[in-house]
C-alpha cells in the first residue's frame, strides 16, 4: 500500500477506512447488518476481513474498494477471527464456541 490505512469496524455495522499520514477519510463498508466485532488484516496487506454479531465475514479488497468473499454461518454471530501466517487460511470462532475453517 502506498500509505497507512487505519481501519475501523463500528457498532452501526460499518467499517470506516482512514488514510492516516493524511489523517482523510478514505471510504466506508456496510455490508454488515448488525455489529462488527472484530476487523483485521491480511498477511498481504492488501485485504482486511471483518466478522459481526449478523454471522458473517466478509474479506475486502483495499485496492478496489469491493467485497472479494462473503462467507455465511448459519448457527451464531461471528465474535473472532485469525488469519494463518500465509494468508491461506481464515479461522472464525463463533458465539456458540464453534471455529471454522
């Protein structure tokens, strides 16, 4: 990336993306429908995911601004989630104490 992004997931369900040496904000998600419990980074620095209490996750594309994968869990709300040290994997651990691959 050509500069830091800070990155923000709120509970009105959006995710608020922000240049910091320029302290601008850059632009917003809100695929979320309800709150967004945890936003993170990808190895590659190039795409963030997001997990919320609506039991999904999402991955973004910082380049283009758009959702790459949108993953559903059909049981509980998503509360945390982890990236394996390649990038190849996400881990999710949902409310009812479930993880998944």
């Amino acid at each position: 990336m050509d500069s830091y992004k800070l990155i923000s997931g709120s509970d009105d369900c959006s995710l608020a993306v922000f240049d910091v040496p320029y302290n601008k904000f850059l632009f917003d998600f809100k695929e979320h429908t309800k709150p967004i419990n945890k936003v993170l980074y990808h190895p590659n620095n190039v795409c963030i995911a997001s997990c919320s209490s609506d039991m999904t996750v999402n991955i973004y594309d910082l380049r283009t601004n758009h959702v790459v994968q949108h993953y559903q869990n059909n049981q509980e709300g998503v509360l945390s989630m982890a990236f394996s040290n390649t990038g190849r994997y996400l881990l999710a651990g949902c409310r009812d104490g479930a993880i998944q691959i």
